[in-house]
C-alpha cells in the first residue's frame, strides 16, 4: 500500500488502514494490526540551522564547519557526540562544544533509546532511531532529501503487541521507496 502526506509518498507494508486524522503539521495513520504511522510536516521542522547570519555564525564557530554545512550534517554531530568524549584534558571550546551537542542530543532522543542507525538511499540519508525487533515498537526515522529539507516519521507498535510490528527490512524497503508524491 502507498501513503501519500505533505509532498511525499511511501510504500507501507500493512494493507489496510483502519483510521486517519490529518492536521496541518502532523498526519496519523493507523493500520488493520493497530501499528500507527505518525508522519510529522516537513515545512513544521524544528530548525536548528536558521538562515539567521548572527546566530549561524555563533554556532558554526562554536560547533564548527562541517557541523554546521547542513541539517544531515548537525544531526549527525549530534548522534554521534558521546558523554565520554567530555574530558578534563580537553579545551575549554571542544567541551562547550561537546556538551552543546549531548544537551540538544538528549531533547532529540527519547530515554531509554539503544540503537541508532544511520540510512542512506538514492533520495535520502538520515538516521533511525529504535530498534523494531525491542518491544514496544517504536521506530523513529529522520530522514533528509537531496535538499536537505527533513522528514520525520514515527512508527508504533500495537500497545499490548507480542511481537515486533516491522522488521528492519521493512524498514530498509520503506525508506527506499519514498518519492516525492505526484499531484
């Protein structure tokens, strides 16, 4: 089954939908196994790079440059920073840096989160958050275009499941057929 939302469609591996409310910022997709699909707006991205110059400047000579070249490449400084990189013996700059990183790491990912993993297809990279074999299912994917415009999609199992609601290759095929949808 395709899903069509906010200017991108997805092959979904459920066959049918039970209920769907769609708002402005967010659309949620629940399927005939009770596993919901949040889909949240790309337009309604937190943006931790503004085009604000001041402030981009501040946060590129705190973080540096490569950090700072794109959405993709800030989340990724962010997921891969580590609280064991903080250090005595390091600069005053690199642990502002690194503590920066881990305090917007800990607002972005849910306690208790064990895995994440990194994602690429032609269209898209990005990372996913979760792992759907540890139940409750709950699968966090944060994706970003060629453009770097970000999308973010939330998959939750049934509440009471007994088993995983997807396994990693259905994820792995849901990323890959994501496309823009056609008007």
């Amino acid at each position: 089954m395709t899903i069509a939302r906010f200017g991108y469609s997805v092959q979904v591996p459920w066959a049918k939908v039970k209920a769907e409310k769609d708002w402005r910022s967010v659309a949620l997709i629940h399927f005939g196994d009770d596993t919901g699909l949040v889909l949240t707006n790309p337009s309604d991205y937190l943006d931790p790079l503004p085009n604000d110059v001041a402030y981009r400047s501040a946060l590129r000579s705190l973080l540096g440059d490569q950090a700072t070249k794109s959405h993709f490449d800030y989340l990724q400084a962010e997921l891969n920073t580590r609280p064991a990189a903080v250090s005595f013996f390091n600069s005053r700059h690199s642990n502002a840096r690194l503590y920066l990183l881990l305090s917007m790491k800990s607002t972005a990912i849910p306690q208790g989160t064990t895995a994440i993993y990194s994602l690429k297809s032609p269209s898209f990279e990005g990372f996913q958050v979760g792992d759907p074999e540890k139940l409750p299912t709950k699968v966090e994917l944060i994706l970003f275009d060629n453009a770097d415009h970000a999308l973010k999609w939330t998959i939750r199992g049934a509440q009471n499941e007994t088993s995983p609601a997807l396994t990693q290759e259905q994820i792995n095929a849901m990323v890959a057929s994501i496309r823009p949808a056609t008007q």
